[in-house]
C-alpha cells in the first residue's frame, strides 16, 4: 500500500514540477522541494543529512514537513532521513547535465518520503540503499526518476512493505484491543467507585442531618437570647436618640432664631447701604449731567468764537486784498526806486507726532484757556514788471495768499491741534486729536486722512514770509 501511495505522490509531484517549469527563470542549480511525513508519530528528532560526493555537507532539523534546497549541478548527492525508532531512507540526486545544459532551467523536482516504525522481527536490509534515484533524463530534457533502478528497488521493498504493514495492522488490532479492554476496566472501576462514593455520601448525608438538627437546636436558643438583648438595646438606644434628638431640636430652633436675627439685621443694614448707594449714584449722575452740559456749552461757544475768529479772519484778509490791489494816485515823478529783492519763502519743519501717549488734562468747567496762532499777514504793492520778471506760479501765489492758524485744545479724555487755512474761495480745517487711551487720528474738514497726508498739507506746507516789508 505504501508503494501505491508513494507511485501516486510521484506522479502528483511531476505533474506540479511540469507546470512550475513554464514560469521558472534561468539557474545555475538545481532546486528540490521534498516533504517528510512520520506514520504514527510526530517530527520530534526528525532530521535530514544531505551528502554530497559522499561526505555530509548540511543536517536539516526544522521545518522537514516541507522543505526546500538547491543543489549544485555536475556532482552526487544523497539525501538520508532519518528519527529514532524508525527506518531511515534515502533518496539519490545525480545532477549532471551535459554542458550546453548547465545554465538553461530545470523544473523544481518534487517528492515526498514517509517514515514508519522499526520492527526487530522484519528486514529492512533493502532501506541501506536508496529508494529512489532522480538524474538528469536525456530525451525529457529535465530531472526525473531512474525508473529502471525505481522499479528493481521497488520489488526488493515490496516483501518488507508487506510485512511492515502486518506488523502495523497487529499493532492497530491489538490497540483497539487493549482500548476496549482498558474502557471494560475503566467502567467497571467507575461503576464501583460510584458506588462507594454513594455509600460513603449516605453515611455523611445522615450524620450532616444529625449534626444540622442539633445545630438547628442551639442557634434557635442562642437566636432566642440574642434577640432578648438586642431587645433591650433597642429600648436603651431609643430612649438616648430620642433625648439627642430632642436637645438638637432644642439647639437648632435657638440657632434658627439666632440666625433669623442676624438675617433680619443684615437685611436692614443692606436696605441702608443700597439707599445710601442709590443716592451717591444720583447725585454722582446729576454732577456728570451738569458737568457734561457745561462742557457742552463751553465747546459750543468755542465753536462759535472760531467761526467768529475765522469769519473776522476771512473779512480783514479780503479787506487787505481790497487795498492791495486798489491802483495808487498819480503822483510828481521821482527818482526811481531801488528794486527790493522779491519775499523768500522757506519751508517750517513738520510737527511730527510724538510716540508717547497723550498726557490727559484735567477738565476745567467755564471757558478754557487754549493757545491760538493767527497768521499774520502783511501786503506790499509791488511793480509789475517783477511779477513779469519773476513768473510767479499759480500754487506759490494760493499758498502765499492764505492765511494759516493754529490752536491747541486741551479735553480731559483727548488733546486736538487744529490747523486753519482760509482764502477767498475756500477754507481747510486740518484737526490731529491724541486720545487719552493712546489712538491718534487725522482729519481734513471732518474726514479722516493719513498721518503722510496730514503732515504735508498742514504742516510742511506753511510757508512764511521772511522779507522786510518795504520802505516805500
């Protein structure tokens, strides 16, 4: 049966071996794929030594259950296997190939070798030579069985094959054998000492029902006792709760009143605190009321005075132009009189705005004290042909015919520079207001403009006149 079963695993393991041929690659050695079965036994001591031209080169111990080498072609190799107690085996590889051959690919070759229990009454003489001899085939122009050799060896192992497998059913009959007889013995001995064990169980079960009975009997006396005096503890600990209670009843209602009165105390003093509070608060709001109406009516009549100033401002400056330009009378000649140099504008340094956050001022009710600047402006009536000469520009006669004031408001939250520039057509109002919390902001006739901005128009455009008026 071993042989049929051995044919079988061959034939499996070519026909695997001819379909892994068609994806193997080029190589220079010859690989095999073995398994390794134990019959009735484990892999425990298993092991493979592989001899190659006869002198041993590897011992495989792990993993025999499959397996896999590469064999170097033009050389002999015998692989053993072998585990104590059992009949070792050996298969033979001769891998020599011709020489146009050793580089082309082979298929992987597959096997399988089983091993079986060792009996001292059969010869396994025949299992000192291989059971198998793989060489390179000729006309399949790949590795496989000697089959000459396969079947010579074959029919030596078929008489030991025969007797191993008696001697294997033998030991299967005489197992199963020795099972029943053991599973016999074991029911009876179960049987016997399930009947002790009831016996013994009856023995004890009588005497724990003695001996529950007479404990029954003492705990209902000793139960008996204990509730007498659990009784009278009872009693003793009600009568001192309900004196505990009592003088706690007694302690809370005096806390209770206590507390009343201080809450009733506590509430007058808090009725007096709060009218007391609402009071300062009106008064606090009727003095910020007036304060703020006061303030409102100092900043209207310094609103008003400005325009005044402006208006007045605005009336003397036409005036003097009026004058300017009115011809002069005819008059006697007279020696002609020197030329006088023409005025000569120069640029003021911007006022730049300072880093450090404003100083609040103090509020002040009434009217306040502001510093005022007002442009002065002085005329001259020049000979025409120093205009002509000169070719004044127009933006040069707007910015010299303009006048420019400047004022410095002081406010408790905030400090204003206002700057004014008035001529016949138009007036300018630039304003830089300094907030107590820091922020600084520009504005230009109520609208909001940059610092760049501010400082160009309303300060490095002044321009003043430094020429000595005239003698004549």
């Amino acid at each position: 049966m071993n042989v049929r079963i051995f044919l079988l695993l061959r034939s499996a393991f070519a026909l695997i071996a001819l379909i892994s041929a068609l994806g193997a690659s080029s190589q220079a050695v010859f690989t095999v794929n073995g398994r390794l079965k134990i019959e009735g036994g484990d892999m425990g001591d298993t092991r493979v030594v592989v001899f190659k031209n006869g002198s041993p080169v590897r011992t495989l111990t792990d993993g025999l259950n499959k397996f896999s080498l590469d064999l170097d072609l033009q050389a002999d190799y015998v692989m053993s296997f072998e585990k104590d107690g059992y009949v070792s085996k050996k298969l033979s590889f001769n891998t020599r190939v011709p020489a146009d051959k050793a580089m082309e690919p082979f298929t992987p070759f597959e096997f399988a070798v089983s091993l079986f229990k060792q009996y001292s009454d059969v010869n396994v003489v025949v299992f000192n030579q291989p059971v198998g001899m793989i060489r390179y085939e000729h006309g399949l122009g790949d590795f496989d069985y000697d089959t000459d050799y396969t079947r010579s060896i074959q029919k030596q192992m078929q008489q030991t094959l025969a007797e191993v497998e008696r001697k294997q059913k033998e030991e299967s009959d005489m197992a199963s054998a020795n099972g029943k007889r053991q599973a016999a013995e074991a029911k009876e001995r179960a049987k016997a000492e399930a009947e002790a064990a009831r016996a013994q169980a009856e023995a004890a079960k009588a005497v724990q029902e003695a001996e529950r009975k007479r404990a029954l009997e003492e705990a209902a006396a000793a139960r008996k006792v204990e509730e007498e005096k659990a009784a009278a503890a009872r009693k003793a600990e009600e009568e001192r709760l309900a004196a505990i209670r009592k003088a706690e009843a007694d302690k809370k209602l005096a806390a209770e009143q206590a507390e009343a009165d201080r809450l009733a105390e506590a509430q007058r003093v808090e009725a007096e605190r709060i009218a007391a509070a609402k009071q300062r608060a009106e008064e606090a709001r009727a003095a910020q009321e007036a304060e703020a109406a006061a303030r409102a009516e100092a900043e209207r009549l310094d609103l008003e005075r400005r325009t005044a100033a402006r208006k007045q401002a605005e009336a003397e400056r036409r005036a003097a132009m009026a004058a300017a330009t009115k011809p002069p009378p005819v008059a006697a000649p007279r020696a002609q009189p020197v030329a006088q140099p023409l005025p000569v504008m120069v640029r003021r340094e911007p006022m730049r705005a300072s880093s450090e956050p404003a100083v609040p001022a103090k509020a002040v009710s009434g009217s306040d004290g502001r510093r005022s600047i007002t442009a002065h402006m002085e005329s001259e009536t020049r000979p025409a042909s120093l205009d002509a000469e000169n070719g004044a520009n127009d933006e040069q006669s707007r910015t010299a015919g303009m006048d420019r004031s400047e004022e410095l408001i002081v406010e408790p939250n905030k400090v204003m520079t206002v700057v004014t520039f008035a001529s016949s057509d138009r007036v300018t109002e630039y304003r830089k207001v300094i907030h107590k919390w820091g922020g600084t902001y520009y504005f230009r006739n109520e609208e909001s403009i940059s610092q760049v901005t501010y400082e160009q128009e309303a300060l490095e455009e002044q321009l003043v006149d430094v020429q000595p008026r005239s003698k004549y």
